[in-house]
C-alpha cells in the first residue's frame, strides 16, 4: 500500500510539475503580448485675415519629445520663412507667420509642418497670397493625428508609450536568436545594431514594424565578425527619445549562442521549483504511516 503511495505521489508530482510549467509558458506569452493604446500623428490648422498680412498655424501632436519644425514654401519652391515651437504636455504648438519682403510671389505658399523623420509627423497645408496680402479668410486643417492604434490590454489598463524588448530564448547549440519586442510607433523603422564585448559594431539591420506593433529579427552567429567569447550587445532604436531604445545581452562562446533564461522566465520557474519541493515535502509527511 505504501509503495501504491508512493507511486501516485510522484506521477501527482510530475503532473502538477508540467501544469506549473505550462503555467509559467502562458505566462510569459501573455506578457510579451501586452498591447497598446497610445495615439499617433499629427495635425495643424492655418488660418488667415481677410486681406491680411500674417498666418497664423497651430495644431497638436501625438509626441512631444522633440520640437515642431515650420517652414514655408513659395509656388516656386523657395524657403521664404522657417521657424520651429515646442510642443507643451498636451501636445500642442502654434506659430505666426508675417508675410515679408520675400514673398514677391504670387499664388499658394505651402506650409509644411514637421516632427521628426517619421512621414507620420509631416504634414503640408497651401495658402493664396496675392501682392504680399492674403486676400480672404482662410481656415485649411490638415493633418493624420489617430489614436487607438493597437487594441487596448484585457484591464483596459493604460500603457506606457515606447518601445520594449522580449527577453531571448534560446536553444542549445544554436548559431542563431532572434531578437522579438514590440512598438506604439509603427510608421518609423527600428534600426538594429550589434555591438561586440570589444566595443566593435558587427551588425546593423532595418527592421519595419507590423501594424499590431510587433517586430522581429533573426540573427545567425559565426564568422571572424563573431570570434571574441563574451556578452554581445543588442541595441534596438526608433527614434531620439529614450523611450525607445532598448538593449539585451546575448552571450557567445566559440561561435555559439549560450542559452540563458530571460528574468522573467527565471523568476516564474524559480517559483515553480519552490512549489514542487513544497508540495514533495508535504506529501511525503502524509503518506508516513502512524503508530
């Protein structure tokens, strides 16, 4: 009777180790696919003064991390005033332009309106301007501001905007990883670089986002590139903001990738060994047969 005991504590043990383990996999799954809801874009109004001599452009944006760029092109494509604002905690920025000396053409001016490198933050609006004077009022919006680009998380819980990496599984004896991670930014690609324990740069990739945010990258190790042993530096980067950059450490040893677990993978397996050995430790205490 007592070895039938023992025989159903460990396939008990073995069951509630695979469903720990099952666990800690859904776990790190429901993690890493944590979503977003954050806006992007831009948009500008221009507005003018029946025939007045100035412009007046204000709009909001979805970043304020960097400033708003003016500037202000005649029919002939001459830059005839620039200018740049930076935008406040709610996103907005405006500024006015006086029609000058310069402007000695006649016909639209097109105001382009920039934030970054990002097509996503650039936008253009025309203005008539007929003998330095605008000759009606105007009032032109423009612009692609959107918000709720990625479908909100199972709490509908707020997310920090930027740019994050998974941690890198890997398999034993492996030649390559794969660098995985997500964005709020979808429009501007990330620019990968790998940087070796020395300091040297061995990799630099383009890598484009998906619409849902996530972003992926295959990197195979080998080659004289590759044949200093130590930690090699991922660094991922979208734009200026420290937001969104992130980097990992990726161990090689004689051309090979190390396997390691991420922390997260660590801290959930650490809690379902503890289990096991405290469910072990309890069940063998029950089946001690009493005197």
């Amino acid at each position: 009777m007592l070895g039938g005991n023992r025989m159903n504590f460990k396939r008990s043990t073995t069951s509630m180790a695979i469903a720990l383990m099952a666990l800690s996999l859904v776990s790190m799954t429901s993690i890493q696919q944590e979503a977003f809801a954050q806006p992007q874009g831009i948009s500008i109004t221009a507005t003018t003064e029946k025939a007045g001599n100035s412009i007046t452009v204000t709009g909001t944006t979805a970043s304020d991390y960097t400033d708003v760029t003016f500037s202000v092109w005649s029919p002939n494509q001459n830059l005839v005033a620039a200018w740049q604002d930076t935008p406040d905690n709610d996103g907005n920025f405006g500024t006015t332009f006086t029609i000058g000396s310069n402007w000695t053409e006649d016909g639209y001016y097109t105001i382009v309106v920039k934030q970054g490198t990002s097509s996503t933050y650039e936008v253009k609006v025309g203005v008539e301007v007929t003998n330095g004077m605008t000759l009606r009022s105007t009032s032109v919006t423009e612009g692609n501001l959107v918000t709720d680009i990625f479908t909100p998380n199972e709490n509908n819980a707020a997310t920090d905007a930027g740019l994050f990496l998974d941690p890198v599984i890997i398999e034993n004896g492996s030649t390559m990883f794969e660098v995985t991670g997500m964005t709020d930014r979808v429009s501007q690609d990330i620019t990968l670089k790998v940087t070796a324990p020395n300091g040297n740069v061995i990799k630099v990739d383009q890598i484009s986002p998906r619409l849902d945010g996530n972003f992926a990258a295959e990197i195979t190790v080998g080659g004289s590139l590759w044949k200093q042993d130590g930690l090699y530096t991922v660094t991922v980067r979208q734009f200026d903001d420290p937001k969104y950059t992130a980097s990992t450490e990726v161990d090689i040893l004689d051309g090979v990738v190390v396997p390691e677990f991420g922390t997260i993978a660590a801290m959930i397996l650490a809690v379902a060994i503890i289990s096991i050995i405290a469910i072990s430790a309890k069940s063998r205490l029950s089946i001690i047969p009493r005197y």
